[in-house]
C-alpha cells in the first residue's frame, strides 16, 4: 500500500490555506513533491470581522492575508473563493436547526462535508485540479487495484481523521493529506515552517467555532433563536431550576445548570434529555449518562458499505478515545452496541467506525439507549 501524497504522476493540486501553520506546511509539501500546486483561501463570510478574530480562527480578513503570504513564499498562485452563502446555508444554518431540535451538531466535520469536499472539490474539478490539498492529519492509502482508504494519522496524538470520516470514496480519490505521515511534534512542524520562511510558523492553533465571534455559543443561539424560558426538572418530572433556553444545552453537560435545588445524594447533576417540543431539560447522575446502543442515521463510507454485522471501534468525538462496538447496518440505519456502556453520547454528533487504522465510515447518532432502562428490563 502506498500513501496518495507518494504518487510519482504530479498532480495540479488545489491547496485550501487557512492561515494557519499546518494548511501552509501542507501546500509547501506538495509543491515540493513536485505537484503544481495552487493556494486558494475560503471567504466564508459576508461579513469576516464577525468571525474569530486575532490568532484563534481560520475565517478572517488576517488570516485570509496570511494565507496570501505564505503562498508568496511558496511560490504558487493564490485566490481567494467567496463560498460565504454555502457556509452559512451548509455549516451555520444547520449548527442553529440542529440546536434547535435539541441535537449537539459538529460544524467542522459538516464545513468538511460540505465545504471543503463537496462545494469546494466540485469546483476544483471543474477547473481541471486532480485533488485538493489540506493540512489535515490523516492518510489516504491506495491500494494495488487503485482504490484509497482513509486511514488515521501516523501520529495519534494529531489524529484528525474523525472529521474527515464523512468523505465518500469519490472524495477520497482526489484528497491530498500530506502531513499524514508526519512524526513529529506541533513544535517540529512550526520549526519547518520557520526553516520555509513562513511568517505564520509562530502563529497559535485556531480554537472554538470559528463563525461565533466571541466563543459564546450559548448567546450566538439566543439571538439567533431568542431566549425562551423553561423547566429544569429532574428524573422524576419535579422542577429544579429554570433556563433561558433548551438549545443552550447538551447531553452531558455539568456546568451552567443554575440549579437551585441540591440533589439528594449531594453529587453534581448532568443533563440526561433535552426536549424542544415542551422546552424541558431533564437533568439526573452521571450514571444516568451510561449508553449501551445507539441508532445512527445518515451513513457515509469511506469505501463499499459493509455488509452484514461486524466488530468495530468507534470514535464519538473530535478529541475522544476508541471503544469496542458491533455495527450493523438495517434498513438504511447504523445500529451499534457497544462492548461497555460509553458516557455523555449526545443525538447530533458522529459517531466514527474503524477497522484498525482505517476508517470505515461516519453516521450521526439519532437516539441512545441507556444502560440503566437496558438493566431495568
């Protein structure tokens, strides 16, 4: 098996440069390897000083002027695409449905999905690009008949093939990875950057959502929804508290109850349900939280669908760890099992299957069910 980034044909490659350190690293790499290699920004807002400013985002007028320098130093054109209208209807719109129905949605794999793989690799395709380059820590193996995997990063501990779990194989066939294979330390990256003359070798990670300006998801939802009080109750249905809002909230959630009320065993409380229909958030212990199974919807895989049921590990979030699960998929669902109740599994967010190092495929989760109504039948 060889890594896509390894291939001997040079590709005209669409590099996506945020800003950062790691997109730019990524386009010198391949311009390097001998690809012909042209940067473009994403203008992902009509209105950029709205978004994270400073050194935290990915979204700005700096970063997009960063993103230019760079390039320069480089030695490859630069654009600047205005995908603003397909961001907001594609990544924003759903992040605010999704909360509104009292689901906990991951934007950056959605932008993924949508933006940085759908919109942006269709248009670069329709240039004549063969792949779009991102510095993403994943690998994109190809195998001797031709077809590619999407596989984990050699280095775990920057492993981001979580977000990348929603590419289809068409996708997979024009991606381009090229720290995937990178053994090194955040510090090592910065310090090639440096040795390339990139000015953004010192700048700091992006962080938070990158289209909440002041990182305060909670107020973005309120105006964007209005505030709305309701009932804070317990496993019982007696009241505890009030809240402004059920979108501010999500499964697992310890801090910000505002809970009056003191349980009687004296230990925190976590949010266990969230319902929009009546504005109600139910809030119980932390072993209220344990989940045993789980229905996905809306599969997507990297590669041939599997067939029949199997043994996995699945990922549940950007930064979590593995745990042992069967998967089936019935009529159009994932089912999953999991070997040991998992805590806080939350509707809206992806659950990510492997085999190994390869990733199979991502679905986002619809309901749980919890280990206690498991144990009490």
């Amino acid at each position: 098996m060889t890594d896509t980034p390894q291939r001997t044909r040079p590709l005209r490659v669409l590099a996506a440069m945020s800003g950062g350190v790691d997109s730019a690293v990524a386009a010198a790499r391949a311009a390097e390897a001998g690809h012909d290699v042209t940067g473009v920004h994403l203008a992902l807002s009509a209105n950029p000083q709205s978004f994270r400013t400073g050194a935290r985002g990915c979204c700005t007028i700096e970063d997009s002027r960063d993103a230019r320098r760079a390039a320069d130093v480089i030695g490859i054109p630069f654009y600047v695409w205005d995908l603003a209208d397909r961001f907001r209807e594609d990544v924003v719109e759903d992040f605010v449905a999704e909360y509104e129905a009292g689901r906990t949605p991951n934007p950056c794999l959605r932008c993924n999905e949508k933006i940085k793989f759908a919109a942006l690799l269709d248009k670069a395709l329709a240039l004549g690009f063969d792949a779009v380059c991102t510095g993403h820590y994943a690998k994109v193996v190809t195998l001797p008949d031709g077809s590619r995997e999407l596989h984990r990063a050699s280095d775990m501990a920057k492993d981001q093939s979580y977000v990348l779990g929603v590419l289809d194989e068409r996708q997979l066939a024009h991606a381009l990875f090229p720290l995937g294979d990178t053994l090194t330390t955040k510090d090592e990256i910065r310090a090639e950057a440096e040795r390339r003359g990139l000015a953004v070798a010192k700048k700091p990670d992006s962080h938070d959502i990158c289209f909440i300006a002041d990182g305060d998801t909670q107020g973005f939802l309120a105006r964007r929804l209005g505030k709305a009080e309701g009932d804070i109750v317990d496993e019982s249905g007696a009241k505890v508290g009030t809240h402004e809002g059920a979108f501010g909230f999500t499964i697992g959630q310890r801090k910000g109850l505002r809970i009056g009320t003191p349980a009687a065993d004296g230990k925190p409380r976590y949010v266990l349900d969230i319902s929009p229909v009546d504005n109600t958030v139910t809030v119980g212990p932390a072993a209220a939280l344990d989940v045993s199974a789980l229905t996905a919807i809306r599969p997507r895989w990297c590669g041939t669908a599997p067939a029949g049921p199997a043994r996995y590990t699945a990922q549940l979030r950007a930064h979590g760890g593995e745990t042992e699960v069967g998967a089936e998929l019935v009529d159009g669902e994932l089912r999953v099992t999991f070997t040991e109740p998992v805590r806080g599994v939350a509707p809206g967010q992806a659950i990510v299957l492997y085999d190994d190092t390869r990733v199979v495929g991502s679905a986002t989760i619809a309901s749980t069910v919890r280990a206690a109504d498991v144990a009490r039948a």
